[in-house]
C-alpha cells in the first residue's frame, strides 16, 4: 500500500498506542508464571501478535477480550514436564524482541527451538547469544531461514557486550531465573539502552521475580517462581516521540495518556523537544540546544542557529522522529554513536539519510553518524520508500507537514508492525492522506 500525503497542520489531542516494549515484557513474564495473569490495555500489534504466537507455541494459553488478554502461564520451573517435550517451531515475525527475549527462554522451558523469521530479522547478528552457547556446550545452527538452538541452560556466570544490544541482556534475565542455581550476568563493557533493560528489571519484580544489580551486571537467584498478576500496559514513548516531533516542527499537537515517571527510555524525546522549542526543562534551565550536551560538543555553524552533537546509543529507536525535527528546525543536528542503527528493520542510517535527502533535506550520512542542517521548509513532491521499516514511513509522514508538495509514501502498510492504525490517527488530526493499494 502507498500513501500520498498533502502538506496539512495537524492539530488536536492523540493517545500513543500501548507500549510494545512494556507488552513485550509483561506477556512474557505472565506466561512463565503459575496460574492465571490479565494484561490489559495490549495493542496487538504484528510484533505483538508474533511473541503471543510463540508463548503459545511454548506452553502458555491465550485468551483474548477487547485489548485484554488473560494469560495461562506455562508454570515453567526445573521439575517443569514441558523441558522434556519436542523443540517447538517459533516464528517472530520481524520482531527482534520476540527473537531475543525467547531463545534463552525456549532453552529454560523446552530445551531450545527452531526460530523462523521473516524480512531482515534473521540477518540481524546474535553473536553475543552464540559465544556463550560455545562457551556452555548449547547447539546452533543457522540455516535455510531458520536458527536450530538445542540444550539445556545451566546456572552459572554469563558474559556479555554491552554495546550491541541490551536484548540479549533481557534474554538471560528472564531465563535464569528458571534454573536450579544461581547465575551472573556480567557486561564486558558498557551497557547501551540500559532503559530497556531497567523496564526488564520492573517487569520481574512485578511478577515476584529477584533481580540485584551489582557493579558491571546482576546476580539471579535460581529457583525462583514467576507469581500471576493483573497488570495495564502503559503508553508507548517510542511511538509518542512521532507527536512530539510534529509538535516540534509547529503543529499544535497535544500528546495524551502519557506515564511521566515511565521507565521507557525514550521518555527523553520530552527534553529534546523542549530544547528544540527553547522551552525551560527540569530545573528551569533554558538553553537553545538540541539535546543534552556540553559547550565543548557544539559543533561549528557558520550559518547561524544553534548546532549540538547528540549522542543515541541509550536511545537508538528516537533517531527517526529526532532526524525529522532536525531537518525543518535552524542550526545543525549530529546525531552520534548510532552504528546499531544499521541493523534494525532496514538500515536506518541509509533509510533515514535516502527519504530525508529526497524530501530536500540536507542530510550527511557517515559510518555512525548523521549530520543534518536544518531548512524551513523542504521541497517535497516525490515518492520515497518506507524500506519496510515502520519507523521511516512514520518519519517520512511527519516531515511531510512542512513540505511545499505532497509526500507519497510506498510500502505504507509497514506501520502495522507497531502502530496499525496509525494513519487513521493522522486523518484525524487534520492530515490529508490518499491510500492507494
């Protein structure tokens, strides 16, 4: 499907969608516990759908009501009978948290599975996962689409980057848990998108699951039972960072249902679009920055307005709706240490620097970085591809309010991997948008 957007103010009150992150993490949670959980307020979307399906297809039961669902935990545990049933075939979909989060989960409960997957989410690099199945004596195999993983998980010490991903550190927490003794998670460096992981560490607690930070990692006490509970997914940051950029760019658009104390990490979009807008933050400081950053990090501007390096590396997801707002603001933007970014649903490095530069942005793309300078309008009137990356068709829509001639967007319905209404939502704030299949 394409969509071809009119250059429109969007205006009026929006509510994000629930957090997939935080769905994510609770549904887990609630299908390894003994008994009866309800987690309500799920959108269910594609990357929702595929952790259901293979929670499924792990033991757990599902039933639906309206954006509720009642959970039947699998009861996981070390006497649990399921480790002894057949490797069950998971597909994720194109969802890297699904991917994950359950391989050490599938090893804990089924002694492994066999994960399938669908556009780039196969490709995507699980070296960390695979260094330490060499390590303990688990089986993998990538082949033909499918990675083979077989074992058992055993309790013990678990070293990992933290500069790759922090999903693999949410992985292990989840599964270790499970197992007879006690473990440790170590980082060999510094963790990245540790807010992600602080939302894992929430999510267990909640189910009666003991996690201790330590220096450089965590200590899992093994033996321990994931209780039920009846918990309501909160908004989602990472999609409400889309307003708030159309807020930035000059559409009075009012952001609603939105937790302020949320341990999402992309909760940061808030300070970054009050520096853009020059608006005093905590603690009543003004600065017309972009970003949290030094004055030796200012970078050069010859032609005037302000220019700042933001470093992305705790919040790679933000990089999308931060590019669109540097794009249409005066000064530069340099968004920094965003090399994982080539690894998400498409490239997004090349993606956001392809659509951007086609709308007539000034976009410079290098190995980590982005260095865009900022217009007042852009020229618009082209066609631009989504890259299958819900993230960029929703980037490519919000630029499209301040371009001089309408946006066409090809591959529009890739938003349903998080946000599939999301162009509903647009019409009704004032945006003019054509769908053609």
């Amino acid at each position: 499907m394409s969509v071809t957007i009119t250059p429109s103010r969007l205006s009026g009150t929006v509510t994000p969608p629930p957090s997939k992150s935080q769905a994510h993490r609770l549904l887990i949670a609630a299908a390894l516990a003994e008994g009866e959980s309800v987690i309500s307020n799920v959108a269910f979307s594609q990357d929702i759908q595929a952790t259901l399906d293979c929670l499924d297809n792990l033991g757990a039961e599902f039933v639906r009501e309206g954006s509720a669902v009642t959970v039947r935990g699998m009861g996981a545990n070390p006497m649990s009978p399921l480790r002894r049933m057949a490797y069950p075939r998971l597909d994720c979909g194109e969802s890297g948290s699904t991917l994950r989060f359950l391989i050490p989960v599938a090893l804990a409960v089924r002694a492994g599975g066999i994960f399938t997957g669908r556009g780039r989410l196969m490709e995507r690099p699980q070296g960390p996962y695979f260094d330490l199945f060499d390590e303990k004596g688990i089986f993998h195999e990538s082949k033909d689409g499918a990675l083979t993983i077989t074992g058992m998980l055993t309790p013990g010490t678990y070293r990992l980057p933290g500069d790759v991903s922090s999903q693999f550190v949410t992985g292990l927490l989840y599964a270790l848990p499970l197992l007879e003794g006690d473990s440790e998670i170590v980082l060999a460096s510094p963790l990245e998108s540790r807010g992600y992981v602080d939302m894992t560490v929430e999510a267990l607690g909640q189910f009666g699951v003991r996690v201790e930070a330590r220096p450089g990692g965590w200590h899992i006490p093994g033996g321990q039972l994931y209780q039920p509970r009846s918990l309501t997914v909160e908004g989602d940051w990472s999609q409400a960072a889309f307003w708030y950029a159309a807020q930035a760019l000059g559409n009075p658009v009012t952001v609603a249902g939105m937790n302020q104390r949320s341990t999402q990490g992309d909760r940061e979009i808030l300070d970054w679009v009050r520096m853009v807008k020059n608006e005093p933050m905590a603690g009543g400081v003004t600065i017309p920055i972009w970003g949290t950053a030094t004055e030796k990090e200012r970078l050069p501007n010859p032609s005037g307005g302000c220019a700042v390096s933001i470093g992305v590396s705790q919040n790679p997801d933000l990089v999308p709706p931060l590019a669109a707002m540097g794009a249409l603001m005066a000064g530069m933007l340099r968004i920094e240490n965003a090399a994982r970014l080539r690894m998400k649903e498409s490239d997004r490095l090349a993606s956001v620097t392809a659509v951007l530069s086609a709308l007539g942005a000034d976009v410079k793309e290098g190995p980590d970085f982005l260095e865009i300078r900022g217009k007042e309008r852009l020229a618009g009137g082209v066609k631009v591809d989504s890259y299958n990356d819900h993230r960029i068709a929703m980037m490519a829509a919000i630029a499209a309010t301040r371009c001089e001639k309408p946006v066409t967007i090809t591959g529009a319905q890739c938003v349903a991997k998080s946000y599939p209404d999301v162009w509903e939502e647009y019409e009704r704030l004032g945006g003019r948008v054509r769908r053609d299949p």
